[in-house]
C-alpha cells in the first residue's frame, strides 16, 4: 500500500490531504496542506502511522 502511494505520487500529479476530522487530532499543522510538497521519508511514515497504527484492519 505504502510503495503504491509513493508510485503514484512520483509518477503523476497529485495532491493528497488529510480528512479534516483527523488532521485536528492527530496533524493539526498538516490541516489544508497538500501533503505531497512534504519529504518523501515523512509522507510515507505519516502514511504508516494512519494506515497501520491508528486504522488496523
């Protein structure tokens, strides 16, 4: 999922943001930003946390 989101990104233009719900809580200095312009390194631990921590199956 992760290398999934990191191909998108890399290969098209895209703009990914944080519901506004969970940015609140969680990433309050990430709420409206366009999560893309971040480095690589925090995107994907950012994504890690949200989608294998906070969001388990």
């Amino acid at each position: 999922m992760l290398l999934l989101r990191l191909m998108l990104v890399s290969q098209y233009e895209t703009h990914i943001f944080l519901d506004h719900d969970l940015a609140k809580e969680t990433y309050p200095d990430l709420l409206d930003r366009d999560l893309t312009e971040l480095p690589v390194a925090d995107l994907l631990e950012i994504s890690k946390k949200l989608i294998l921590t906070d969001h388990p199956f």
